[in-house]
C-alpha cells in the first residue's frame, strides 16, 4: 500500500523501454508487462478492503455446528420470544392505530373469524399457537433455575431441556383441548 | 494497490500510467455452496491496525442493574402468566398487571436481540435507529394495550374468547 501525499503518478520509464525494444512475435504484436500502481491513503485502502470482504464467502456456523440440545433450545427460546412478543405488539399497535385508518380492529372481530374455522383444523392450530408460549415460559423457569445458581452442569441442562421439551408439550395439549 | 487481473499482456500500445479500473467481477472460489445466512456488514477498523482496542466505559446501569431489572420482571412474569394460563380467569387486575410486567419483558428481550445483531461498536447509525423504533413501539404497545384493557374487555378475556369461539 503506498500511501503519498501527494498524488504523483509513478513512472515506469524501465519497462517501458524494455517493452518496445523487445519484440515477441508469436501473433506479430507487442508484448508488454505492465504494472500500475494507484497510490491510496490509509482510509481508502480499509474501505478497499471492506468492499472485498463483502463479497468473500462466509465460513458456515450455524449450518455446520453439530446439533445439541443448548443451542437448539436456546435459538428456540430466542425464537418463541420474539413470536410472541411480535404478536403481542402487532396486536396492541394495531389496535391502537386502526381507527386511525379507517379499520375498525376489535376482538369480536377476531373471535368471530376464527369461529369459521373448522374444527379439526382448530386444534391443531391451537398446539402451533400454545406450543411456543407453553415452552418459552418453562424454558424461562430454566433459565431463571441457572440465575439461582441450580443444574449448572452438563447433565443438569439436559435434564432440564429434556423436562422443559416434555413439558411444554404436555401444556400445549392441554391448552389445545381446552 | 490496484492491480491489472490479466496484467501482463498488453497488445495495444499503453501509456506509463494504467488508471485501472476497480476489480468487480471477481468471484470468490468455493467449493461448497455460498450461504448467506447473517452475513457479515462491511467491516471497519477504528483508525489503524496498529491502535489498540477501544473498549466501552463500565457502566453499573448496563450492567449489573440491567440485569437484575430484566430478571426481576421475568419473575414477575412468570405466575402471572402460569395463573392466567392454569385458571383461565380474567379480572381488571390481572390484565393491568400483565400489560405492566408483559410489556416491559417484551421490550427488554428485543433489547437483547438488537445488541446481539446490530453491536453498537459496528452499526453506529442501524443501532441507535432500532433502539429507538423499538421504544416507540413499546410505548405504541403499552398505550394500545392499555386501550384494549380500558374499552375492548381485556386481554385474558380476549385470548378466552378467541380460544373458546
């Protein structure tokens, strides 16, 4: 990286001569070796860099780590979190803002469209919609358990997990049935 | 330094000084598919490579107490939501506790989500602009949910009803 004050052009009179003298003529033309050399400051040359390093491939991470039950339910306590907390602002500023708008957003309306759906199609999508809030709420109690200094250890967190994934599923059926 | 990809060969007649054009159509060499699951942004460095780490100021309010404060509301979260959840009732005093600790949890946890994708160090600009959408959408919330406990009939008779119909 050359880094001048001042943005004079380097000369290659060297090659230059040696180019033309020398006359390589497998098609007849001239062969030359050039070199050019673009001087840039320090700034330039990081943000250089930065452009490059946007368009080099990723090593993978998540895709080539190996499937362990921390990091699956930790991505799953992440993920239920932000559903439900998504929902729960969805609604509220929807709620808030609809008259704004001219739509009328009330919980009647939302009973009463999904009492059109059908039954055997309700319960199922019951479990889809207790299963994340039944899980991320014992997960919690996990996490809360580890807070308390309790089942710090590997064969803990599995105990734990697997109690958290059994119960979760057992909540979210009662829920379902309900 | 701007190097010719195929410099070597110039059969027309160059001038001393070759203005190169910026390299763009170079592709990286994989042998494995290109995955592009978080991509990294454009990474800067702070002044050079030879500067030292800036590290940010300890700070008891970001720390120690932020944490205390996000547990104390999950506990308060918690038999709320089991209570709700376990005796299916619905009073004025269960909603308005539940929009006062629900929503604040809420807003912590994406909190934490934006310090974890958008670290402030490299997002100077995306991640002051989501922290503050994200207040303003947590003060959208708490005044909607405070709107649809005062008006509409609640939020745990809402989901009640929703489940029930």
């Amino acid at each position: 990286m050359l880094s001048l004050s001042a943005r004079r052009p380097i000369h290659l009179s060297m090659f230059q001569r040696t180019g033309s003298i020398v006359r390589r003529s497998a098609l007849g033309s001239v062969f030359r070796r050039g070199i050019s050399i673009q001087p840039m400051t320090p700034q330039e040359n990081a943000e250089e860099l930065a452009q490059q390093r946007v368009h080099r491939p990723n090593s993978p991470h998540l895709t080539i780590y190996q499937p362990q039950l921390t990091w699956y339910l930790s991505s799953a306590h992440r993920i239920t979190g932000v559903a439900l907390s998504g929902t729960l602002y969805l609604f509220s500023t929807a709620y808030l803002l609809a008259p704004a708008f001219g739509y009328g957003f009330d919980s009647n309306m939302i009973a009463h469209a999904v009492s059109q759906v059908p039954v055997w199609l309700k319960v199922p999508a019951k479990f889809i919609v207790a299963y994340p809030l039944a899980f991320h709420m014992f997960n919690g109690f996990r996490h809360l358990l580890w807070d308390s200094i309790h089942e710090l250890t590997l064969k803990g967190v599995y105990r734990t997990g697997y109690s958290v994934l059994a119960l979760s599923v057992l909540t979210a059926a009662y829920l379902a049935l309900l | 330094m701007l190097l010719n990809r195929i410099g070597l060969f110039s059969c027309k007649q160059s001038r001393i000084i070759n203005l190169v054009k910026p390299i763009t159509n170079i592709r990286p060499f994989t042998v494995t598919s290109i995955s592009r699951i978080f991509p990294p942004p454009p990474q800067t460095i702070q002044g050079t490579v030879n500067d030292a780490v800036v590290f940010p100021p300890r700070s008891k309010a970001h720390g120690s107490i932020h944490w205390n404060f996000e547990r104390v509301i999950a506990i308060m979260v918690a038999p709320q939501v089991a209570y709700a959840l376990a005796s299916g009732s619905s009073n004025a005093v269960l909603n308005a506790l539940l929009a006062c600790t629900l929503v604040p949890h809420a807003h912590l946890g994406f909190e934490s989500c934006i310090i974890d994708y958008f670290p402030k160090r490299r997002f100077k600009v995306m991640f002051p602009l989501l922290m503050w959408v994200l207040r303003g959408f947590t003060i959208l919330t708490f005044f909607g949910l405070y709107e649809f406990n005062s008006n509409d009939i609640g939020l745990c008779q809402a989901i009640r009803m929703i489940w029930k119909s």
